[in-house]
C-alpha cells in the first residue's frame, strides 16, 4: 500500500509542477504505460474505474454545498475540486467556492 501511495504522490507532484500543455503521443504511452505496468492485466478496469468515479464525483460534487466543503483541509478541498474539474477558468463563483467560503469564516 506504501508503494501505491508514494506512486500517486510522485505522479501528482510531476504533473502539478508540469507546464499547462497537450499532451504528445509519447508522453500519453508513458503515462498509459507505467498504469499499465503498475495495475497489469488488469489495466483497462483500473482506468474505466478511475474515469467513472471521476465522472460520478463531478456529477455528485454539484449538489453539495460549499459549507459542507469547507470542512475539510485545503489540500482536499483543491484535489476534489480538481477531481470535478472546478479548477482554473471553470472553478465555482466566489460564493460557491469552499475554499474562498472556508477563509471568509
């Protein structure tokens, strides 16, 4: 479990300290390729899983109110937020987002 954990730490901290770009053909192998040699056989249910829990959160993630949000630490807050594609340009308007609802209180 220490091993899968330090794997998905090593692979957020390249990519949110990576520059905002397509991605090449090369670097989607890579990335497709180390999943594939981390979850094995099995590699295409790890990904079909990854994307339909992202897409059941971003669905689920609109009906819960940014008071709630705001109880959990920053760092989680960001990565859910991150999950639900609430970040950047298409993040929530100001009184919507638990982050900036977390620091007014």
């Amino acid at each position: 479990m220490k091993y899968i954990f330090a794997l998905v730490f090593a692979l957020f901290s390249s990519l949110a300290l990576a520059e905002v770009a397509p991605l090449t053909p090369e670097e989607a192998g890579l990335i497709l390729g180390a999943i594939k040699w981390v979850a094995g056989e099995y590699y295409a249910i790890v990904m079909l899983v990854f994307l339909a829990l992202g897409f059941v959160w971003a669905q689920v993630r609109q009906f819960i109110k940014p008071e709630t949000m705001a109880k959990a630490p920053d760092w989680l807050i960001s990565i859910l937020e991150s999950i639900a594609a609430n970040r950047g340009h298409a993040k929530n308007e100001l009184d919507k987002n638990p982050i900036h609802f977390k620091r007014m209180q």
